[in-house]
C-alpha cells in the first residue's frame, strides 16, 4: 500500500542554519504531497502541497519540489528561526483510498 | 478562511464515563470529517472517515461501537468515546475537507487531550 518514509529526528539546528528533511513516498498513481507543521500541544497546520511532479510548494520561507524519478518531496528553508521548531510531517493523499497517509513526523529543534 | 475547531480542547474524566468531542468547520463546509488519535511523539493514526449524512468508514482495529462517530451537517462532527478506560487517554485530532478541487487538502481542529483518571 502507499506509505510515506521521512528522516528520523529530533534535527538540532542553530538559528540561520539551512534545513533539509528528507522524505519520499511509495504509491500507485500521482497523488498529491504535503508538508504539514504541528507545534507543541496544538493541530496541524498545513504548510505547503504539490499536486503533480515537478511542483514546488512554498509558503514562509520553505519550500519542497515533487520528484516523480526519486519519489521524494524533501523540505527545505535556507535559514531556520527559533520559531521554526515544530514537528513536521511529510504526507501524501492516496486517491485509491481516499484518505492522507502520513509519515512518522521529523522534530526540529532550532536553537538561538 | 479553512477554519477547523474542536471543542473541548482538554477534559479529563473518570473511567467508565463517555465524553463527546466536537469538531466543527467554521468557514467552509466539509463534506469529508476526518478522526486521528496521536499517542505521545508519535505520528497520527487515522481511526475513521465520515461523510455528512452516512456512516463512517472505520479503520481495521478501531472499534465502532466505542468510538462513535457522527456527522450530522456540513459542519459538524462528533466522536464519542463510550466507556472510556485509561487507555484511551491520548490527542485526538479532526480534520476536514471542504470536496471540489481541494478534496485532497485536510484543515486540522488545534486537538482535543482525553485523559481518564
């Protein structure tokens, strides 16, 4: 069935730091792809999306490019903030069954 | 806009009881509603799915008849965990989605933290 892979965490960066989180995908068909944040003790919130290969999401200084050859969406900001530390989850809407499957969720640290 | 409420945010109850929680859309209409539980740093486990006006659609290992799920309107979804033991103690998270061409997009409630004494 279709499954999401993401980076193990915590990821302990400093401020200004270039972040990467890796994540790649196994589906059937061309479903679209997600980054979604959670801060401590809250919901998600989405953070970006791509709905076909070659898209590039971004929204608050991140971005992640949907690669149908490597199966991957990786998340990327060129300057993390103390703000920025979160849990993040790449996901992906399965269009077979209906429903987002989600990868374990990678936890950033960021430090001043 | 894509607004995701829940209510309550926390409650704590004592075993044997049942406790409801809502989940409402508070700009848009949702047509598909959406249950996860997420144990401590953990990922999000998807325990059902329901349509306004149907049943929902439960996920192998989640029980039906504890968890009952229902989704009265466009805007409302209720869980009611029935005979809660601490064991159900966890976040629980709704999402929803509006249908048309952002069906594949989920708007996520801020969660609800069931603990049971």
């Amino acid at each position: 069935g279709d499954s999401v892979t993401q980076m193990e965490g915590p990821v302990t960066l400093s401020e200004e730091a270039f972040l990467t989180i890796n994540c790649t995908y196994t589906a059937t068909g061309y479903p679209s792809l997600f980054w979604y944040v959670q801060y401590p003790g809250e919901g998600l919130q989405l953070l970006l999306k791509a709905t076909k290969a070659d898209d590039k999401g971004s929204n608050k200084g991140f971005e992640a490019t949907y690669r149908k050859e490597t199966t991957s969406f990786h998340l990327e900001k060129g300057s993390v903030q103390v703000s920025d530390s979160a849990v993040y989850f790449c996901a992906l809407f399965s269009t077979g069954g209906f429903k987002t499957i989600f990868g374990a969720g990678t936890r950033l640290f960021v430090k001043a | 806009g894509a607004v995701v409420s829940q209510h309550p945010s926390r409650v704590i109850c004592k075993s044997g009881t049942s406790v409801k929680i809502e989940c409402r859309s508070l700009d848009f209409q949702a047509t598909t509603m959406f249950w996860y539980r997420q144990f401590p740093k953990q990922s999000l486990m998807l325990m059902a799915t329901s349509n306004e006006g149907s049943k929902a659609t439960y996920e192998q290992g989640v029980e039906k008849d504890k968890f009952l799920i229902n989704h009265a309107s466009l805007t409302l979804s209720t869980l009611t965990v029935t005979s809660a033991h601490p064991e159900d103690s966890s976040f629980y998270i709704c999402s929803a989605a509006s249908g048309g061409p952002d069906t594949d997009t989920q708007y996520f409630g801020p969660g609800t933290r069931l603990t049971v004494l």
